[in-house]
C-alpha cells in the first residue's frame, strides 16, 4: 500500500501542486481510484468464492488478507475521494492521529472477548454445551425447531 | 468542521463494529455469512450465490461515490449543469442502495431473521444466540440510516444547486461538504462488508 502511495506521488503530486488546488480534482485520478477499489472488491470476492469451493486459503490468512485489502480501500477512499491527501498537513493529522487509536482498541478488544470467551469455556459448563447442542439443518420449518430447542437448551440449566 | 464531526461518527461506528468483533471473539462458534447471505433476488435460492448481491451493492455505493467527486470537481470548475447532473447520477446510487439493503432486510425477516431472532445456525451446526441478528441489524440499519440522510442532503443541495444559491456565492463549498459525508458513509460500508460479510 505505501509503495503505490509512493509512485502516485512521483507521478501526479508535483503536478498537482504546482497548478494550485482547483487542478488536483482531476477527473484521471477519480476514474482511476474506483478501479482500484472495484478491482480490490473483486479479489476479495474472488478469494471468498475459492475458499467456499477448495477451502484452499486458509480462515487465518485469508481474514488477514481481507483486513488489509480493506484498510487499502479505505486509505485509497479517504485519500482520493474525501481529498485528504491533498490537504495541509496539520488537518492530516489531527484526522490521522486519533485514527491510530482504533488500532489499539481493535486489538485490546478482541483479546478480551477471546480471554471472556476461554474463561467462560473453562467455568461454566453449560456454555460449552450449548455449542455441541447440534440443531437440525435449515430447511424445515424455523418455528417448530425452535420449540423443540427449548426444553434440551434449559435442561443443562437446571442440573446446574 | 464535517472533518471532526465525521470523526466523532467514526467512533461510534468504530465502537459498534469493535463490539461486534468482541462478542464474536467471545463466542465459541459463529453463523457463517456465506450461509447466511446467499440470496439474489428474482433468483431462485437454490442457486445459492454468496456475497455477490453484497459485492453489487458495494459497487453502486462506489460508483455513487465517484459520480460525488466528478460533481463536486465539477463544482471547483464552477460548472453547474454538470454538478446537477452528477448529483442526480449520485442521489440515485443512494436510493439503488438503499432499495438493496430494503430487499436484503425484507429477505431475512421472511427467513425468520429479526432483532432478538435469529434461525441461521452456527457454522459448527449448534443452536446460535441472537447476537448475530442483533448486531446485523443494528449495525446496517445505523448504517442505512446514515445513506439516508445522505440522499437527503445530497437532495437538498441539488435543489439549492438548481436555484443557482451556490452560483451567487460563487464557490461550491457545501457541495464539497455533502461530498465529504457521503465518502465517509461509503467508507464505513466497506469496513461493514468485510466484517459481515467477509470475515
């Protein structure tokens, strides 16, 4: 992703520059971000549709794979569309700076739900088997199936 | 100013999809969205096509996005016949948007899907809590409401385009304004796709 921030700035940056700000909206740049973000919206559904048929990526992975592809289409969004790449430098900032705090929160977060969820794996026992409880497939009618989920779903409960 | 309000905005969604991600790290198995969002409509569901009805709705709200900018370029050239025809281009991107996510709803409730409802077993074959349904409705419908209120102001602004208000000014200012609102809720659909759909 920075490596392309980098060629774009070569190549239209100075040019932008020079001739003020009305000529930074060049319609060239516009076409050429929404390829980029519809030719990274098709990879990805690429990629899901590769996974669904061989399973070859990995979950892992490819949850990696999308977590970047979609901060490059929100870098590319936020730089092009929403124009902030061409702004003074200190309103980059005052946007970038708190932005960097998601980063913190997404990884603080998920470790805690994932930390609840051992914890909880570990001490209470009826949630670990509400997760073997298998329902049948959907298909049949969702009413009755829920009826009949009820009275195994309170069972555990009350040998508790 | 929009730049810090749309700040403030980024936390709240931030803040939803963040709990989200929390309660489903918490949870030992997950519905899977390719189950649950394979539908296409005047398509038999039989056919079952994940992500692709999304994938389309993605690129109208990208395409609404880019007729945005070529009407708010237009307004620095301070064209204004092609700043109304853009916004119109925009305005209606956003209701093909909004006509998808009604049908996407309307789809799901008739599965049995609701708040507080939610038939889409776990990816494990278990009995799955209402989170998923919970947090998928809220979370598109605060989203939906957001593309909502942005065809109203884009609609606003094309009739103050039409009365020649921003010509009289002579700068298209609040074009820009509006311009910016709607990237931002294009921005947040894109984190919701991949934390819906995707992941």
């Amino acid at each position: 992703m920075s490596n392309q921030a980098t060629t774009h700035d070569t190549t239209h940056g100075p040019a932008a520059h020079g001739s003020g700000h009305a000529a930074s909206f060049d319609t060239k740049p516009i076409w050429r971000t929404f390829w980029i973000l519809l030719g990274i919206t098709m990879v990805e559904l690429l990629l899901a549709t590769i996974h669904l048929k061989t399973g070859f990526p990995n979950k892992y992975v490819l949850n990696g794979v999308y977590l970047i592809l979609t901060c490059a289409k929100a870098f590319y969004i936020i730089a092009e569309f929403m124009h902030l790449r061409h702004e003074i430098k200190n309103l980059i900032m005052t946007i970038a700076i708190p932005a960097c705090l998601f980063i913190w929160f997404i990884i603080a977060f998920l470790t805690d739900g994932n930390s609840f969820r051992v914890l909880r794996d570990r001490y209470d026992p009826y949630h670990v088997e509400q997760n073997t409880i298998k329902v049948a497939p959907a298909g049949g009618e969702e009413g009755p199936a829920g009826k009949e989920q009820t009275p195994p779903a309170q069972k555990p409960g009350e040998q508790q | 100013m929009m730049w810090y309000f749309l700040m403030s905005d980024a936390f709240t969604f931030g803040a939803f999809l963040i709990s989200y991600g929390t309660i489903r790290m918490s949870s030992n198995s997950w519905p899977d969205p390719n189950e649950v969002f394979r539908a296409f409509p005047f398509m038999s569901p039989e056919l079952h096509l994940p992500l692709v009805f999304v994938s389309l709705m993605t690129f109208i709200l990208i395409m609404s996005s880019v007729t945005m900018v070529l009407a708010v370029a237009a307004g620095h050239a301070g064209d204004r016949k092609k700043v109304t025809f853009y916004m119109i281009l925009t305005i209606i991107g956003g209701f093909m948007f909004l006509g998808c996510q009604a049908w996407e709803w309307t789809h799901l409730h008739g599965e049995g899907a609701w708040w507080g409802r939610n038939p889409f077993p776990n990816v494990n074959g278990s009995k799955a809590s209402t989170n998923f349904s919970n947090f998928f409705f809220t979370i598109t419908g605060f989203h939906g409401f957001h593309v909502f209120s942005g065809v109203i102001i884009n609609i606003i602004m094309l009739i103050k385009n039409l009365r020649g208000d921003f010509e009289r000014r002579g700068h298209y200012l609040m074009i820009e304004k509006a311009g910016l609102y709607w990237h931002f809720v294009d921005l947040v659909w894109v984190f919701v796709f991949t934390c819906f759909y995707l992941l």
